[in-house]
C-alpha cells in the first residue's frame, strides 16, 4: 500500500519496449537524432500547434530551465506559496536564474486567483531598480495539493500576468492528470489559455525520467539550448528520453493511465470521507488526496503497511497526510487502506 | 562505419535486462532505494575502499557538480587546455562553481605533466585576494586525444596538486577504456594514485545514461547533495540510474567491453599506419585515433559512408580527424574502413 | 523640507576633514594602509571586544557580502518579509549568494518575534535535500518601519536561530539610530546578544559612502575578503573609506547626530499626532514616522515643498508615508512641516 | 620612492574641493541627482557623442558589470592573457556573467593582434551548444604592460571582434595615460574605432574612488542598471562619484596630470636604460615601466627605499619589476630612484 508517491512506481511496460527499440545501432548523439525530431513533431500534434519541445530528465530541470530561460537575474517569478519550485527544489530556479526572487503568494487549496496575485505585484514598482522585476507567473497543473485549474482560471491569471509584461510558465508534472480530469484538450489547457512555455511532465505517470519544456512561442526559446547544456542536463544518448516520450504520447496512453489513478484518488476519497474523524482538506481533483486523519488512525495505517507522507506536524490530534495514487496503484491497494481506515 | 563518437551506439542488452528488472512495483525515490544503496557498496568492492557514491545522469554533470564541491567561487580548476569541461561543456563547470576560473595547461598528447603545471601555479599567490585560489586539478583518463596517464604518471600530478592544497579530480567518462587499457586495478589507477573524486562514466561504454561521482574521502562530499538536487541532478527514479551501473559493474563486464573498443581502435590504427600520407597524430592507448588524413582521402571516406569529426580546420591538404571506436563497433566496420582508406 | 530618506543629506564636515587628511602622499592599496588597521582596533573599542571590520562602500553590499559569507548557496535567510534585504535591493542577497532562499517572515511594525521565526521555520526539514536549509536569521536595526528591536529581543530572537545552526546577522544602515535610542553599549545590542555579523552603516548617518562589516566571531569570517574582491568591492583607495569610519565613530559624535535625528522623527511625531485624521501607524522609535495622511493633506504637503515618499497605494482616502529624519535635517523644517500640516 | 602603484597615491586638491562643493543640503539619492545628469553630459562633450554614463567607485565593478551586459552566461569574453581581468580580479567577470569563460590570447607587450585573435576564435563553433559563444572582446588601454594600442590598433580588433558578433569592451583605468600619450581626440580612441563600450578609470589617475561605465550605444545598456543595483554598486549619495568625475573632466585636467605621469616615466626608463644590466622590457607608452634589473640592484633599490612590485620570479640573476608614476609622484622620486640604480 504505497502512496508515498506517484514517482515511488515503475515504469509501464511500453516504456522498457520503446527503450528496447531504440537500443540498436548508432544514432546521433545529443538530440540531433531522428527520434527526437519525431517527438517534437508529436507534440505538435498534441497541442495542435507547432511547439519547440526540449527533452529533459527531471521535473526540476524542467522548471528551472524554463523559468530561468524567461526570466532575468533581476526578476521576480511568482508562483503559489507552496509549489514545487518553492519549497521542493531546494531553490534550483534561484540557482538558474541567478539570483532571481521566488514570490509565494498566498492562495486557497493550492490554487492562485488573480485578486492575489495583482495585490502581490502591486510591491513590485515597474522600472524601479531597486524592485526585483516580475518576469514569470508560474501555475502548478495539477497543484501540489491535488486541485486543478479551468482552462478559464487559467486564462484570467494568465491576463494578469501579460497586463504586466510576464511571461507564464506552467509546472506539468502532473500534467497528465490534471489534462485526464479536465476533458479538455492540450491546447485549451496550456497555450489557448495563455500559457507561453510548459513543463511537460512523463516520469510520474510512468516514464523512466522524461520529461519535455514546450515553448508554444519560438521566440521565447532564447538561449534555453545553451542554458540546457550548461547545466549538464543535455544528456548524450537523448534519443532514450525521446524515446519514453514517444510511447508516453502514443495512442493517448498518458491520458488513459493518469484517468486510472485519477479514479483511484477518487475512490480513495470517497472510501475515507465516511469515516469519523476524517475530513478531507481539499477537493480531489486529480490523483492526491489530503485527508485530515485522527493520530491514532495514522499510527494505526502505517502499522498495517501503508505508507504515506504527513503533510504537516500534528495539530489537535490529527494529521494532515497525503495519499498519491499512481498508474500502477493496485485497486486492491486503496481497498486495502480504506477498509483498515474504517478499523 | 559510424566513428563518431562512442556515445553514438545505443546499450547493452543487459543494460535493458536491468531495467526491466527494476521497473517494477514501487520503490523510495531520489536515491533511498535497495539498488542504490547496492550500487555504492559494488563501488566500494571495484575500488577496494569504502566510497561515497552519487548516480547522476550525464557527464558534464557529473564533472561539473564534483567540481564544484571542491572548488569555491574564488578558486581556480587546473586542466588540460583541450579537456573536455575546458572546451566541451559551454561552461559548466563556472555555473556550477558560480565563477571559478578554469585554467588550461598545455602538454603534449593532451597529457598534463607536472613541470607545466608547477609553471602554471606560479602565476597564482597563494591567499593573494586578487588571484583566483587554485584549488583541484582535473585530469582526464583516458584523454580527449585518446591517451592514458600511467598511476606514476597521476601520482606525480597529483603530488603536485596536493602540495599547492589543491584537491584531485579525475574525468573518467571513459575511464573503463583507461582501466581496461592499463591493467591495473581500479583503486592503483585512482586514489592510490592521489585522486580524491572520480567521474566515473558509464554511458560512453554501454549504459543509457548513467554516471557516477564517487569520492575517495567521505569529508570531500560537503554540500554535494544539496548541489546535486539544487542543480535538477536528483532524478526521482533513481533505481533505474543505479540498476544500469549495478549492470555496468557485474562480472566486471565493464572492462571487457571497453576492451572491445581499445582493441578495435588499435585495430584501425594499425590498419591506418601503413597507408601513404597517413600519419597518427597520438599514441593510441584507449578507444580513439587521431590520425593525419589527406583531405581527398578524408572526402573518400565520407563519401563510402564513413561518419567521423574532423579535429581543427584543414591544414596543408590534410586535416586531423578522430576515430572513436565503442564497445558495439562491429569489428567489420574497421576492415571496410581501413579497406576503403588503402583505396 | 526634505524628509524623502536621510541618504539624501550631504556629508558631515568632519568626513570632508578626515578625507583631506588622509589625501596626501602614498599609502598602501586595497585596505593595507595603517588607517583601515586603526580603525578595525576603533571598532574593537566601540564593540568592546576584538572583533574583524571590513569597509565597503554601500549598504547593500555589506549586507549581501556578509550573508552570503554565512550562506551556502542552499541555504535560507530569514528575515522579516519588509525587510530592505528582502524588498528593497533587486534580489542582491540571492545574486551574492548564487541563489539562496530569502524568507519572508510577518510581524508587527517591522519586526520579527519567536513564534512567528519558529512558524516559519517549521516549514524547513533539516537535511532534507529538497528543502533549502535555515543558514541565516538577519534582523533590521532599526527596522524599515522605524522600530528597534531591544537587546532582549534581539536575543529571543538569536536564541532560537542558533538553536537551529543558523548565525545571526544585523543589518545595522541606522545601527546609529537605534543605538542612540536604546541608549545601551553597542556591546549589548550586538554580540552580547547573539549577533554574530552587523552592518555598520555610517552613510546614511552623515558619512559619503561608508559602511562596515563587522564579524564578532573571525572564524565567521570564512572567504569574505575573497568575496568582497571578486564583487569589486574592494576598493583600491580603501583609506579614504577608512577616513570616512574613523572620523564618524571619533568622539561618539555617530551618536550624537544620530540623536538629533531620532529626537526630530520625535518632535515631527508629537507635531503630527494631535492633527485631526492623521494616525500613526507605527511607534516612532528612531529617526522615521510612519503617518497615515488624509489625501488631501499630502497633496497640500507636497504643495508646500515638503518632500517624502508614500509608503503603499492610498486606502480609504488616506495614504500612509514615511518621514525620514537626518543627522542634517534642520528643526525649522520639522516645525514647518507640521505648521503646513496643521493648516 | 613609491613606485608601487598609481592606486597608492591620494587624490588631487580639486577632489576635495569638488567633494566639499557637493556636500551641503538634501539632493536625490540612487544617481537621480543633478550633478549625476551633468557628468553624463559632460561625457557626452568629452566623447564628442551622445553617452550613456554611469558612475561606479572601482575598476572592476566597471569591467565586471560592463563586461556581463554585454556577455551571456554561455559566452565567452576574449582578453589579452596577461590582462587585469584575468589575472587580477580574482575573478570577478566570471561571478557577474555567471560563468562565462574568460579566454586569454597571447601578444607581445601585453597587446593583442589580429592574427592571433582570429585563432583563438578558431576553437569557437557558432551556434554549437558545447562551445562558448565569443560575446566580448575586451581591451585594455594602456595595457597592464604600460604598452598602448593606436586607433588604427584598435579598429582592426575591433573588426575581427564584429564580424563574430562580439562587443567591444576597453578597460580604461588608466585611460587618460593612454589618451593623453596617444594626442588623438577621445572619439578616436574609442567609438571612432569601434570600441562599444568603455570602462572609464579616474581613481588610478587621482580620483578618490570614480569610474564610469561608458555606452556609446544605448541599446547596449539593456540591464546595466539592475545589475549594477543588484551588485551592491549603486551608492545612495552618488553626486559625490559623480562630483569627483566632474572635477576629472574639467579644464581637461585628466589629460594634464595624466601627461605628468606620463612623462616621469619616460624619464624613468630613459634614467635607466643606460645602466648596465638592466633591460626595458617593454615600450614605455603610459605610466609605467618594465625593467629587468639585476637581484643586487633590486635589493640595493628596496634597501634605499624604493617601493616596487616584482613582475615574476628572479630568473638568471635578474627580476622583472614593474615602477610606476602617477600625477603625484615627484620628479625628485624618479631622479633620486635613477641615481640610486646608477649606485
């Protein structure tokens, strides 16, 4: 009964086949291969547009690549309170950027709304020199709290956002998860809606360690290439990480096994909110679910083998704790937790 | 005939073997997994000493991040002037030393030998805060031109370094054709020898993406965890890094397929040495030859369907190329290629 | 009638003496000279202890050189979320550091209390490689909002950082101010309570570019020198900056005109506060009032000449301001200033 | 006798004067002053050309900031082997472009020439990832051999260094030596012959602590601000950089004493030049003079009270010294220095 983490399972089988079919003969090395065109050419497809898409090898390159690529030194990138990129990189978008300001604003259920966000600029004097400059709006899709924004949430923070010259980043680690909750297409939920470059995550949803930065606007690119070599995050054999890539993408799978863990989330929540003592924190979105859990329930969990994160210290005697569902989480597994949560 | 590079073949099978062996169920993330854990003891038994062992996934990372362990920002990193993190990592090593400053030493055959580098230090007053302080000495084994230090030969470089309070870096992204090449031991060719920190390379001689920072001395790591994840280094399914160097190491498979390659480079150079205007630039120690061609010669051979770099412009109707050999060269590719050559 | 900031007052005519003085003749570069020795022993006698003093130009690279001494690039720096470290210099703490994490702590009227600082600490898990790690606590004395921390505060405070393995720094721009208003050794209100690195500043308290970084512990002091080189802050004709120190700390007259600017801030505050709809919006402890304004009364202020900044957007018809007082700033201007206020 | 350094000498009459005019009353702080505008036009005048002007009290925040406008974090910057930013700046332009490369080019005397620039550039591949891209080409006039380029010099740099798509950097901290030995106008001496921008020295030459960062172009100012502002180099009563500045310029005052200087090291070398055993070593175009001197001459000079630097090891019995004069050092210094030598 892992749900430490989607990121504590495999991989799918398709990935070790993909790899296996890619393992052959001699190819281009640092991305200048066939395989690697091909999955540029697929997302295309998938955001029905042509994109620049940058093969990475963690989520946190991912982010802090992208981020570093749009915003300055002396910028500002704004961002939830608690996303990733501000409390889990060990500050890897400062290190990047070189010194640029991560600004956590405060906002319900991991989400950001714009009314927040504008009272967070109104620190930041345009033009000021002495004012780190907001360069960034960066959105975690789905949040780190399990929630997901509407392509129409989207879109109004993204206003914001260019009103003030910024440019915005989505965090996709979970992409998939939130794109198989939303039911919307790739499009309506990153570029239509005003994203400008993506974090495109694989490895959580069942790559190896893939993941992909999608610049929908070409000129935003930049220097991001030199930025990726210069950080040893241009991997030599990269036609293995475009190769997970492609079967991720494939017939749709990434949808099909973020929906499975989706549903498991789903299942677990509503297994749990029967419970006495038990209340959900927040809506169950996507494949996380953050149940207040008496201690004693806790303690009791974890002596029958479940394991999971407290996402907190303990406070009146309960415990905020996530539970992440994952591709591979076992149903039997959330049954499992669920009926010995009801004792 | 790909020549390239050796990082332009694909893996071994047992590299996808150990992959598919460690795909499945759930596992801790970021490194606190079995196999990991496993991979640094094997460390530990190859290099006959308890060593602290780190996967990460390229090279320039995992120079560039041992590096910048031992090297502050005012410090200064003594290598060949044709080193690789001197020429072909865009800089890395200054990102992630936030500004230290390389210095390139020459030496013959890309070899450092101590009267250079003792010259070299003279121009660098020991706590003189307008000097950058010297502060590791990076060798690289085998060389950028394909060349091997003897363990005397890195014993007096690193007697020197060690003098000058400088710590001793070793680029080893193929160090398996170094070994191999040497038939020494793997602890008489490194620390015996005075080398505090090895990059260890996989990738060049058979693995996906996998290399390792290994340190001799637990004190040298400092902060290296924290650079490792600050940097986007910390991959979340680490297991499948360390899966493909427990595979690397087994049944010291390593050194038998770097073998492979020195053999065929020394096969093609034999092949090579007899042909009229032909001249080897380098002694060939490991899995490169660097011969002279004549430039019609060099067209020929392309146009046979032979795929190598040149090394610098053409010069006096002949140019320098580099021949690489890998573990997968089929032995075929070098007759057809020596056959084409002889015309 | 310019209460805009106290950097906008000229130079005691001591500090134009003291430079005459030490103009003449040649003298060791770069801070060898006899007077950069004199007064680093002067410091000695003010602090009343040994202590290590290093002349810089700005404030802001005082500040930025010594936390960045104290702070790995991984680390964290807390500090109260108005701090100047904080809003108020583009992100020059995380350039110096390479990207270290400033953290934002709430608290009344500018300054921090225990339980908020262990609050925010709670969030950092110590030796958790994805968290940035508590390096450093930085206090502003006085505060941006005009306030002073007493020695026993400053305590409360260092206790529960050292607690936590981080150091302790001051960031002392007006260390004069609240000196002057403590009316305590600079002795207490510094190491004595726990601060284990200050500040000094002298420019804002009438010197023309001169501050100090004083480290209470030399072991503390690490590479800083290397630092403050390559920063380009290690200035060549450091005797003049030395002057400028020497003559500000000579016959305590720093306190002295810190005192007549703290005892106008004083007189302005008790002019201002009978006046109907002006409320003051923090205790006037040093030399700043912080006044809510009806609109209308800025405007008229303005009209008459009086020069000051606002201190957030208007709110409900009224604005809050900041009035800084000077060492220079005549008592005439304060009394017209209110005489203008009152109507 | 003190021949250590330019920087060793105080500062002219009229920069205190120039200090003392400055220092009454309330002006804006951060540059915003009238004083500040009025050196930037004065440039202008100077320059005979429309600048961009901006003050900063030392050498290397000059070169440094100047330098990393201009230059990515993946370029390189190509310089004289031997040149201040290199070797002395403990370095300083790698921390401020965040790691880019610094690549030395040898030339006799301290100047590069054409030729061998265009083959350092050589192991430059536009646009190739692994590479450092060339940004800047930086120059020092006069060079840290006392040695000066001719505008003609100059411009066929300069056009090697555009048709790459570099910049044009001067690092002038003894530009008025330079100007004042060359007699051609400033024009000519820098834009004219395609220098883009240029760190403008006053303290060697009698300054307290001012230089300027000269564009002649501004668009290449892009971030200079922020960076200078986020270096700490932003000094709050900056009308007294920038009142010393003033007091340089006028009456062409630089020109005069930097002529003085000049001229007493031409009487230097010319003192010296008969004696037996010792060598000029390079021309003698500025304000200083390289002589190699026999090890009992240098030890009988020192013993006398001579102040001088060695300018490397003893080799041979005789040293290599560096002398050099400013617009203070007496002419009886120089005679009685010769007459020592001469024994």
């Amino acid at each position: 009964m892992n749900f430490s983490s989607d990121n504590a399972y495999g991989v799918w089988p398709e990935m070790l086949a993909a790899l296996e079919r890619a393992a052959s003969g001699p190819a281009p090395s640092y991305g200048a291969d066939a395989l690697t065109a091909r999955v540029e050419a697929e997302f295309g497809r998938v955001f029905a547009r042509p994109v620049k898409a940058f093969p990475v090898i963690s989520g946190t390159a991912a982010n802090a690549l992208s981020i570093a690529t749009l915003c300055p030194s002396h910028g500002a990138v704004f961002c939830h309170a608690e996303a990733h990129i501000a409390v889990d990189e060990c500050g890897a978008p400062e290190f990047f950027t070189h010194g640029a300001k991560l600004v956590g604003v405060e906002g319900e259920h991991g989400m950001l709304v714009p009314a927040e966000l504008e009272a967070a600029l109104s620190h930041f004097q345009k033009g000021f020199v002495h004012h780190a400059q907001p360069a960034v709006l960066s959105l975690t899709q789905s949040t780190e709290l399990g929630t997901i924004y509407t392509p129409a949430e989207v879109a109004a923070l993204a206003t914001v956002a260019h009103a003030h010259g910024m440019k915005v980043h989505m965090d996709g680690a979970r992409f998939g998860n939130a794109l198989a909750s939303l039911g919307v297409s790739a499009a309506a939920a990153t570029w239509a809606a005003g994203v400008d470059v993506l974090s495109f995550g694989a490895t959580k949803n069942g790559a190896m360690g893939a993941e992909a930065v999608i610049f929908f606007h070409a000129a935003d690119v930049r220097d991001f290439e030199y930025r990726r070599k210069k950080a040893g995050h241009l991997v030599s054999k990269m036609r293995f990480v475009s190769a997970q890539l492609e079967a991720y993408l494939e017939e749709d799978r990434w949808l099909a096994r973020a929906a499975h863990a989706n549903r498991l989330a789903q299942r677990l929540a509503d297994g749990l909110s029967g419970i006495d003592g038990v209340e959900l924190a927040h809506p169950v979105d996507a494949n996380a679910v953050f149940p207040w859990l008496p201690d004693a329930l806790v303690k009791r969990l974890r002596e029958g083998g479940a394991e999971f994160y407290d996402w907190g210290p303990p406070a009146g005697g309960r415990t905020l704790v996530r539970l992440v569902t994952s591709f591979a989480t076992p149903e039997a597994d959330v049954d499992a937790f669920v009926a010995l949560a009801k004792g």
